[in-house]
C-alpha cells in the first residue's frame, strides 16, 4: 500500500500533513514489494531506543532517500535490512522473512554499503575485496572472477583490480565498497551516507554512478541536493521514527516539516 | 593523510620479484632454520650465506648496501644474547665484580654471542629481502597455501590493511593536541610530567576503543557480504619449473652450507 504520511513524532505530539502519497512504483510480477518493514523496534544494549515501530514499503526499481538529523536511526534501521541487527518487528525482503536461516540468503538480496570505505574494504587488494561477497556465497571460481569484472565495470574502475586498497582515494574507495557489494548482484542497495566527504566531482560521479544502476536503491543521507535530484520518494526520520515518507518534490516545499527536523531544502 | 612507512615492497621485475611468492617464503625461512643449525664460530659458513644474501640482493636489483643499510634496525633486539657471553664455561677474559654477584666473560661466551649475533643478523636480512621484493598480499596468499593456520594469515592480513587505518587515527589525534599545545609566550606552561601522561593515555585508550568499535563495523561489513566465519580466498599463483628450479637450487645451496660448516 502506499506510504504512509503522517506518524507521531518522538515528542509525542501529532504531526498532520495533508501531502499527496506518493505513487508506489509498479509491483513486481509476484506482487511483492522488494521490501516490507513492519512496525520494528529496537534498543541498544545501553537501553537507548533507536527505533521506534518503524513500517516502510519499499517497491521494486524505487529509489528512496532516507533523511533526518545525526542520531535519528538512519543506520541502526539499514542494519536490521539485512540483519546484522535483530529488532522486535517483522521484515521481509521480497517474500523472505529476514530470519536466522534465511541470512545468507537475505544478505545476497540485500547491499549494504557502509558509510566509512575503510570499514567496508578490508581485504589487502580491491580484488580481493570485490570477490569477498561472491566467494562466501560459494561460487566457482570462474564466475567470480566475472562477477569482480562486472562490478568494476559499473563502477568504472576496470584498472583497479589490483590495487592496495589504503592507496586509494576516498572518492575510489566510495566507488570501489560499492562494487564490493554490486558483485553480489543483489536487489536492493543500501547506502549510508554515499556523498559524504567528496570532492564536488566524486560526488557528481556518485550520482550519476546510482542514477544508473537499475537497481532498488535506499540511501541516507545529508546531502539535499542530491536528494532532489536522484530520490523520487523520501523518508524522513527522527528520534528513531518516521516522521513522514512521500514523494521529495512535496517535502522538500514543506519548510515547516524540514526545520522542525533539523533539515533544509536544497 | 596517508602513511606508508610500512610498505617494505621496492617495485621491480628482478628474477627475484618474480618467482613465486611460496618459493621465496619457503626458502627464507629454510634460510632462517639453516642459521639457526650453523653451529658456533662456523665462519665460513656463516661467510657463505652472506655472500649468498648478497647475491640475491643484486639479482633483485638493489644496491650494494641496500640489505645492509635496512637491517641495522633489527640488530638491537640481538643484543637480547648478551646474556650468552656470561653463561657458558670457559676460559675467562674479564670479571666484574657487581655488588654480591661476579660476572666471568668466558672465550667460549664471547664465541656463542659473536654466532648468536650473526646468525640473526643474516636471517633479519633474508626477510628484508623477502618482503622488498613480495608484495604484501602476495606473502599472505603463499601464508595461507603453505597452510598456515587460517586464523593466524587472517590476522596478519587484517592487520596489515588496519596498521594504515591505525596510524592515520593517531596522528589524527596527535595532531590535533599539538594544535591545542599552545604556550606562553614567555616560556613555561605545558603542564606536568604527571598531566601529560594522562593525557597521552587517554589518547591511547581513545585509540583502543575506536579500533575496537572499527573493528565491530568491519566485521558487520562482512556479515553483510556473507561472511559466515571462514575466509576464503581465490588461488592466484601457480607454481612453474622456474619456480621449481630456483626453489630446488636454493635449497641445495643451503644443504651445501650445512655440510660446508660441519667438514
């Protein structure tokens, strides 16, 4: 179903909007969304809550912004997409309940890409790093080697194979944590942060780089620009809830709903 | 900000550089274990694999001194034997007198320190040389063929790639009291001895825990690439007659010493 618009925000006060819903994008032929999240909760360890009964559809081929101040629960929810993270709530990728058994099975349908490359590319060379994902899914030898050529390819970064990956610039590295998980082949592609700490020109390949991909794509991030112009629906979250999710022409007029969350329009 | 202090690899295309990254492993550490059994005062010997190491080092390429000039890094941690030169019976050179204890110095001590020397400095150059001419990831892979537990070439291989990571938060952080360090113009100031090393250990413990919640982000970056609690890796190497042949050559040339040293 369509999104819903209006929640109650963490102060507990009832925000009401009147914006249009966004259009889902067309289901896939089984009917399914790419992925349903259903009023999920979490708290860390410490007791801090970080999500608050969180639902959110996302359809095939969207691709959505998910916005909000430091601290709102942007990270802690796309930890739980693939389940790296365990909340109480249900999940589901495609018609895969994200359960213990199905997490190898999850994790291939689910990329996610890690706001810090240094975080994401581990392995001494970028090869080795692309055929990270490939290789624990068990796949021969030969289709990895494809696979680490396919990603490089759309990420434009074929000559690299061999490189150490500490003598990369950010902007490499950015592309390259992409790959490492593009070489997956999976649905849906989650990104945390992509934009953050680029020059103008990286970030503008960035862009174009996920315009491209014809992939489901959930990204968060600071960047309103590039919001406008990539995201056609985005989520706005705070203190661990969604405050409101529609398409990102009619909240980014909202200037209200952008200052009340520590927001800006591009 | 990059470090690469650490990066021992010198780029070339040496005979060297291009045997296999296991041949090279397994032949530096036969080296190694062939020092080891050179028994003392075997001066030819020990002569022998010097002028091997150096022959190595110009079929690789490097200057004269190259190996030389690298390995008096090392050579501190061999005074560790010291304690050798006081330890063996023999016929003695000096005495000390300290306090209640007497120290003998004895020829055979003298002998055993002067081998003990040697031998670590020979082997410290081997490894120099071993890692000037592999590049890292190259010495992990032949690591993990030669079947060296998995756990243990995982950790090296982590470290490795985090060293840098490591280094780079540290001078981050270093960087950032110096630029907090002003002083009076007048001189003075700066704190006490006391302060200051509280300081510099709260900077290592921030360290600590950064590297450990990093480390809890790398291992979610796994998981999320499916990683269910054994690496694997692809094999990119395969071993060749030339190969083999430098392999086999190396390793005759060690037994020769042996029997060399023993006549």
């Amino acid at each position: 179903m369509s999104p819903i618009v209006h929640r109650e925000t963490h102060d507990g006060s009832l925000e009401v909007s009147s914006r249009e819903l966004a259009q889902p994008a067309a289901p896939s032929k089984d009917g399914r969304p790419a992925l349903q999240v259903r009023q999920l909760d979490f708290s860390y360890p410490d007791g801090h809550t970080a999500l608050r009964n969180v639902s959110l559809q996302v359809q095939r081929g969207e691709k959505i912004a998910l916005v909000g101040p430091n601290g709102a629960g942007k990270s802690t929810l796309m930890l739980h997409l693939n389940g790296i993270l365990r909340g109480e709530g249900e999940i589901f990728v495609g018609e895969l309940p994200v359960v213990e058994a199905n997490l190898p099975a999850v994790r291939a349908r689910v990329g996610l890409v890690f706001q810090n490359p240094d975080d994401q590319l581990f392995s001494p060379t970028v090869f080795e790093d692309v055929a990270f994902g490939p290789l624990h899914l068990g796949l021969p030898e030969e289709e990895v080697r494809q696979r680490v050529a396919n990603a490089l390819e759309q990420v434009n970064m074929r000559a690299y194979g061999e490189r150490l990956s500490h003598h990369l610039s950010l902007g490499e590295k950015k592309r390259i944590a992409i790959a490492t998980v593009l070489s997956m082949e999976p649905e849906i592609l989650v990104l945390d942060e992509p934009s953050s700490g680029l020059d103008p020109r990286a970030r503008r390949g960035l862009i174009e780089l996920l315009d491209q991909l014809p992939l489901t794509i959930l990204a968060a991030t600071h960047d309103m620009p590039m919001v406008r112009d990539l995201f056609h629906r985005m989520v706005i979250m705070d203190g661990g809830a969604i405050i409101a999710d529609g398409p990102t022409e009619a909240l980014l007029s909202d200037a209200a709903l952008l200052e009340a969350h520590g927001l800006e329009a591009p | 900000m990059h470090v690469d202090l650490f990066d021992r690899f010198r780029a070339g295309a040496s005979p060297i550089h291009r045997l296999d990254p296991r041949v090279k492993v397994v032949v530096a550490v036969l080296f190694i274990l062939s020092n080891v059994l050179l028994p003392d005062g075997a001066w030819l010997a020990f002569a022998l694999a010097f002028i091997g190491l150096l022959f190595l080092n110009a079929l690789a390429g490097f200057d004269l001194l190259f190996l030389i000039t690298r390995s008096f890094v090392a050579l501190p941690f061999a005074l560790a034997g010291v304690s050798a030169v006081f330890a063996l019976p023999g016929r003695p050179l000096w005495a000390w007198e300290i306090g209640p204890w007497q120290l003998v110095a004895s020829d055979a001590g003298l002998l055993r320190f002067a081998s003990l020397l040697t031998r670590s400095w020979l082997s410290v150059q081997m490894a120099i040389l071993l890692t000037a001419t592999t590049q890292f990831p190259d010495l992990i892979h032949a690591l993990r063929h030669l079947r060296v537990p998995q756990v243990l070439v995982a950790v090296v291989s982590f470290m490795y790639r985090y060293l840098f990571v490591l280094t780079d938060e540290a001078m981050r952080l270093l960087r950032a009291r110096e630029a907090r360090s002003a002083r009076p113009a007048a001189g003075g100031g700066g704190g006490s001895l006391a302060w200051r090393a509280w300081v510099a250990g709260n900077m290592a413990g921030q360290l600590f825990l950064r590297s450990y919640e990093r480390s809890e982000r790398v291992y979610a970056a796994m998981q999320a690439r499916a990683y269910r609690g054994h690496l694997l890796t692809l094999n990119p190497h395969e071993l060749g007659a030339y190969d083999w042949l430098l392999g086999a050559a190396a390793v005759g040339s060690l037994i020769l010493l042996q029997v060399i040293a023993r006549l």
